[in-house]
C-alpha cells in the first residue's frame, strides 16, 4: 500500500499515512496524528506530493538501457 504525506494548514502538521489505493483522499484519523481532538476539528488537512522517491543505482548494473 502507498504511503500519502498530508499537512493541516492551520498548525503546519505533516502527516504520513498508509493507505489503500481507493482510499487515497481520505484525511488522517485523530489516531494517526499527534493533535488533540480540539486541534483535529479545526484542522484543514491537504494532500502532498511527495518529493523524496530517490532511485539508486549501483556500479554492476551494467551499460545497457537504463543507464542513468
């Protein structure tokens, strides 16, 4: 399953959650974040794209396609 990064606008709060692939536009739970149910309600949480997929590649791979 993928992992979706979330972050409440009001408190700056980012979230990484685990989630199915049908799912993928569902908040974070009051369990998954560290807020307080106060703070839960009046968050306004938007979904990120994450930017830290790194591929690595080492020297055996050869020179074939896919040399990056």
């Amino acid at each position: 399953m993928p992992i979706y990064m979330w972050e409440d606008t009001v408190t700056n709060t980012a979230v990484e959650v685990i989630r199915a692939f049908d799912d993928y536009q569902d908040p974070p739970t009051i369990e998954e974040t560290k807020l307080t149910p106060e703070e839960y309600k009046a968050a306004k949480w938007e979904r990120l794209i994450s930017s830290k997929i790194m591929m690595n590649r080492g020297p055996s791979w050869g020179g074939s396609k896919g040399n990056w």
